[in-house]
C-alpha cells in the first residue's frame, strides 16, 4: 500500500510522543545507571570500548534543541543506551539486568503508540 505522506503534524505529534516517551523511562526506577553521562574517567576501559556513549539526559538536550527528525531517529538513540548497557555490562549484573527491564518497558510503550 502506498505510504503515508507525513505532514508537519505528524511531526508534531511524533515530537509530543518522543517528549512522553522521555519522561516515562525518566521515571522508571530502574533508570538510575541512564540519567546522566557515563563518567568515563572513573569507568576504566569505557570510552575505548563505547564508540557512541548516550544517556537519557543528553536525549533530552537533542529534543530540546530538535535534533531528531521524528520518532525513528529518537528510538535509534534510546536503543544506543541500552545497546551500550549490554556490551559493557554484564546480563546478569545490577546494570545489566536495569538496561534488559528498560528495553523491555520501551518496547512495550512505544509499539503501543503505534
Ligand atoms: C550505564 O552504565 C554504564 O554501563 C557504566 C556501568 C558501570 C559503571 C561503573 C562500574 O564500576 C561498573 C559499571
């Protein structure tokens, strides 16, 4: 079937979801090890073994200064934190399982927007 032409009020509306979705896993309890930067100084070996660090603060700044162009680039960005969580920590760590139940809950809530 022929694709929907996106209009900007679309983009608008990806924008609100990308906003709610932000503030949801902000608030998850086991958002704790995702807030903020990873302080790479004091984690030995991170910065050479994580090529793209991100956190949910920094999402926060790129959708305040509109840097993702619709939902799809925002969900590329939260799947970068919990890609980076899995390759530095272990499964069955405190981190590791906090970053398995946030993907789990952000699969579930942005596939209900669809
Ligand atoms: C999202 O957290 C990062 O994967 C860093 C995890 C980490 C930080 C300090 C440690 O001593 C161990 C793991």
């Amino acid at each position: 079937c022929a694709k929907k032409a996106k209009t900007p009020k679309d983009s608008n509306n990806d924008l609100a979801a990308c906003r709610m979705l932000l503030s949801e896993l902000e608030a998850h309890q086991d958002a704790w090890p995702f807030l903020s930067p990873v302080r790479h100084k004091s984690v030995p070996g991170y910065r050479k073994v994580i090529k793209k660090p991100m956190d949910f603060s920094t999402i926060k700044e790129k959708l305040t200064n509109n840097l993702y162009l619709n939902l799809e680039t925002f969900i590329i960005d939260v799947n970068l934190v919990f890609d980076n969580c899995q390759k530095f920590n272990e499964d069955d760590s405190e981190i590791g399982r906090a970053g398995h139940r946030m993907r789990r809950f952000f699969d579930k809530r942005w596939t209900e927007l669809l």
